[in-house]
C-alpha cells in the first residue's frame, strides 16, 4: 500500500516541476554572421558604416538558444519583414539537455 501512495505523489511533483521548465524564460539569438574588429575600427563606426560577416550570401545563419546552437535556418521575407525559416533542428531531447544542463 505505501507503494501505491508513492506512485501517486511522483507524479504530482514531476507535473509543476515541467510546467515551471516550460514557462522558463530563454535568450533567443538568430545569428547572421560574425567579424572581428579591432577598437579603432569600432570607433570610428557610424551612420552608413558597412560590416562584412564571415557568412556567404546562400549560407544559414545560425539559431542559439541560451549559447546553444539548436538549429539552422534560411532567411525568407514575411510581407515586409526579415523572417527565418528553420533547415535543420536538433532533437527534442538535445534541445532540453542543452536548456537544462542535463546529462
């Protein structure tokens, strides 16, 4: 019987604990492509300033989530706005190993 009683609380605790990693804020970064810089070149930066990246043209640009890498995707345009269209995507339990620092 007390087994029955510990089967019922597991499940219980498992649930808020899930709804919580769910609503877990995250940092979302879209990356178009990279450069290095020495300070006097950011210095003189400004209106107009051209960066080249280290990404070509038909290249995917690259999704983190909280530093980690989780997908690759393709710009495409939505009406008047820059969007990205996911290629490629790591598995649903890669993702929360890479979110959770789980092994």
């Amino acid at each position: 019987m007390s087994d029955t009683k510990k089967e019922n609380k597991n499940p219980k605790k498992v649930v808020p604990q899930f709804q919580k990693l769910m609503e877990m804020p995250v940092t979302a970064r879209l990356v178009l492509g990279e450069c290095r810089m020495d300070i006097e070149e950011i210095l003189k930066l400004g209106q107009g300033s051209m960066l080249e990246l280290n990404t070509m043209v038909n290249e995917d640009f690259k999704l983190y989530i909280n530093d980690a890498e989780i997908a690759k995707a393709k710009s495409v345009m939505v009406g008047e706005k820059l969007g990205a269209q996911i290629k490629e995507i790591s598995s649903t339990e890669d993702r929360l190993k890479d979110l959770t620092d789980l092994e």
